[in-house]
C-alpha cells in the first residue's frame, strides 16, 4: 500500500504534522520501518506508528472484563469493516481497477454517512 502511495508521503510538507497509523500487536515497528526507510528514506519524518497497548489482566478484572477484550483502536477498524461487508456490491469484488474498487468503497461509507444523517 506504501509503495503504491508514495507520492503521497513525498509531497507531503515535513511542517505538517506527522500522519499516526495505528498498528494492533501483530505487527513489529521496527520490520515495517526498515521495509518503509528502503522505499523512501525520509519517510518516517512525515509518519509515525502507535502501537496499541494490551490491557492487563488486572485492567481487566479492575473494569469486570475477561477473556477477549478488544482494544479501542482495533474496534474502530474492525467496524468499519462490519459496515463495508453490508453493502452488497462489496460483498464480492468484481472490478478490474483498484480506482472502481475505490470509488465503491467510498460510495459504501457516503451512504453510511447520509442514512446517520437523516435519523439524527
């Protein structure tokens, strides 16, 4: 995904602040790091990683929690992806373009936006 947006992160102004991905436990900074700084070297003045601390089993037990408890970011992520799979045209993927396959993703969530709109 990096190196198919490069671009995007080499006209980026260094003033700006610095674009922050989230990262869930799975995955190692420092791997991605070294993969990114070999596509673009200055690439980590313009992005940052925040990795998602783990709850503690004693944070757990403080809120009445147990078992699987999903972390805040990741929850965020994983339903946006519940809404994505709702819309029947990207249940199965078909185009030929990543530019269609785009645009249909982006058409999913406006009709998201405009159905919580018209109930508020």
């Amino acid at each position: 995904m990096f190196s198919q947006n490069i671009d995007y992160f080499k006209l980026k102004p260094v003033e700006l602040p610095k674009t922050t991905i989230l990262l869930d436990n799975g995955y190692h900074p420092e791997k991605l790091t070294q993969a990114l700084e070999e596509i673009y070297p200055q690439i980590m003045t313009k992005i940052q990683f925040e990795l998602e601390a783990l709850p503690s089993k004693a944070e757990k037990h403080g809120k009445g929690q147990s078992g699987f408890v999903p972390v805040a970011a990741r929850w965020v992520i994983e339903r946006s992806n519940a809404w994505v799979e709702r819309c029947k045209s990207l249940v199965k993927n078909f185009d030929r373009t990543l530019a269609r396959s785009n645009a249909k993703l982006k058409l999913c969530f406006i009709r998201l936006m405009l159905k919580r709109l018209a109930t508020a």
